[in-house]
C-alpha cells in the first residue's frame, strides 16, 4: 500500500476510504438488508445475511476500486486529487486489491449456496464490464442500474427468486438508472435536454414502485402513501432542475439521489409490512453523512 512520501499510516488508511468511497457502500448494505428482510419475511438467516453482507460490501468496493484504475490516466488530468494520480495509492496495488475482492466476493457467494453464488457470478460480471469500458456509452447507465438490482436480488436469494421478486426489484433499477442519467447531465454541463431523460426514468421507476401494490407485491397502504408523495416530490425536483440546469445544481440532486437510495429500500420494506425495520434502516444514514462530511473535511 502506498501512501506517499513523508505521509503517515492515517494518510494511507484515508486514500483507501476515498478509493472505495466508503459512504455509499451503505447503500449497497441498506438494499441487502431490506431484500433479506422481505425474503425471509421479517426472521433474519444471520448466517446467510452475514454472508450476503460480505459479497456486497467485496463487489462494491472492488467496483469502486477498479473503476478508479481503468480511469487513472483520465484522472490524471481531471481529478489528479484522486488516490490514484495523486500517487497515494500505487496502481498494481490498487489493481491487486480490486481483483482480489472481486474474487473474494465470488468465493463468499459459494459459501452461500448456489442461488447467492450465480448472483454473485453475474454481478462481478457486470460490475467487470462497465468498468472497463460499457460506462462510456449508452449502456453505461443501465449496466449501472444492473448493479444494484443484481444486489437487491443477491438479497432477496434468501428466499426464491422468482416473478414477483423480480418485479420487485424493478424500482432499484429504475431509480439507479435515473441518478446515472443526472450524473451523466452533470458532466454534459447540465444541459437541459440532458437532465430530460433521468426524468422521464425517474418517473418510470415511480410508477414501477406504485404499481407493486395492486399486483399484490406490496401492501401496507401507509408505505404506498409515503412512495407516492416522495417520489412525486423528487420528481418535481428533477422538472425544476430543467428550468436552470446549472452544473453545481444538477451535482447537488445527483448527490441527493444517491442518498435517497437507503430510503427507496425502505420504503419497499415498508411496503412489505415491515415499518419498524424500515424505519430502523434509515439509521445506516448517520454513519454515511458522518464519513461524508469526515472526507469533505479532510
């Protein structure tokens, strides 16, 4: 590991929070636990979570990792602030690490049974290839998306995956792809026509989410409440954005959107009947504003 000249063991240690960006990592945590959750309908595996907390928490962070790698000559130029260009990290040590734990995430899903280990297989697949090169074109955002529904399915493979799993899923990818959409705006300079279609997604993954509820999928009619007006409120935050797409604003709401992901989990946790274990959720929101802040400061 290779922190740099004249720094100490901390500097070393927070390069590697910053590569791995620690804080989102809870989301990918707050998505297992809600699918977990609703699979095993409220009564934990522990043994299963833990391991499926594992493979996430491997795959995440070997995702974080290799990206920064295929993307350090770029980097270079753009954020030589990152780990990488910075030469806080050194290159084959941070390609070892993210391979490793790919592997490791894989080898985890073994351990779990054959449903986590193909779920596994194919989400290190994926995660593989939009960091070597599918982020770059118009797959990237849904290759993104794909990520995070393999991950809320990775979760929900406590119990049978079959349809309604499935379709249950759907909203995770949807929004995913809409905060992808607005990333992408934001490095297109914020254009309007560019912030259009992760508002169009956005409100695709709402109706995805309401439409749970007459399928039967989901029941709690409070939850169905709540996904109604918050996503209704940040979809007209999106149309709002269209009125002055200002990079510094679209940044913001893609932020926002990607701290919304631990409560989009529970609200489809809460829309199983499990209220007190979504509202329990939302506690993984400390910890992530608490880094946020930690590595803003530093």
């Amino acid at each position: 590991m290779s922190v740099g000249v004249g720094r100490g063991p901390m500097a070393g240690i927070n390069a590697w929070l910053e590569l791995v960006r620690l804080p989102t990592v809870l989301s990918a945590w707050s998505s297992i636990l809600a699918a977990h959750l609703i699979a095993t309908t409220g009564s934990p595996h522990w043994r299963l979570l833990a391991l499926q907390l594992g493979i996430g928490t491997c795959l995440y962070a070997a995702g974080m990792i290799l990206n920064d790698c295929f993307d350090r000559h770029r980097d270079a130029i753009q954020h030589p602030e990152r780990p990488l260009p910075s030469a806080r990290i050194a290159p084959g040590t941070a390609w070892t690490a993210g391979f490793g734990l790919l592997a490791a995430g894989v080898l985890w899903g073994a351990v779990a049974g054959p449903g986590p280990l193909l779920l596994s297989v194919l989400l290190a697949a994926v995660i593989l290839a939009y960091d070597a090169g599918l982020k770059q074109g118009r797959i990237g955002p849904p290759a993104l998306g794909l990520t995070r529904y393999l991950n809320w399915l990775l979760g929900l493979s406590a119990g049978l995956v079959l349809l309604p799993e499935l379709l249950l899923a759907l909203p995770v990818f949807l929004y995913a792809v809409s905060a992808a959409l607005l990333r992408r705006a934001e490095l297109a300079g914020g254009k309007r026509r560019a912030v259009r279609p992760a508002a169009l997604v956005l409100g695709a993954a709402l109706a995805a989410a309401l439409a749970l509820y007459p399928l039967g999928i989901l029941t709690d009619p409070y939850a169905l409440a709540l996904t109604a007006l918050t996503g209704t409120l940040l979809l007209r935050r999106l149309l709002r954005l269209m009125e002055d797409p200002t990079p510094a604003r679209v940044r913001a709401s893609a932020e926002f959107m990607l701290l919304c992901m631990v409560p989009l989990d529970g609200l489809l946790l809460g829309g199983d009947g499990q209220r007190l274990a979504a509202l329990a959720l939302q506690l993984l929101l400390l910890p992530g504003w608490f880094l946020a802040w930690r590595a803003h400061v530093h």
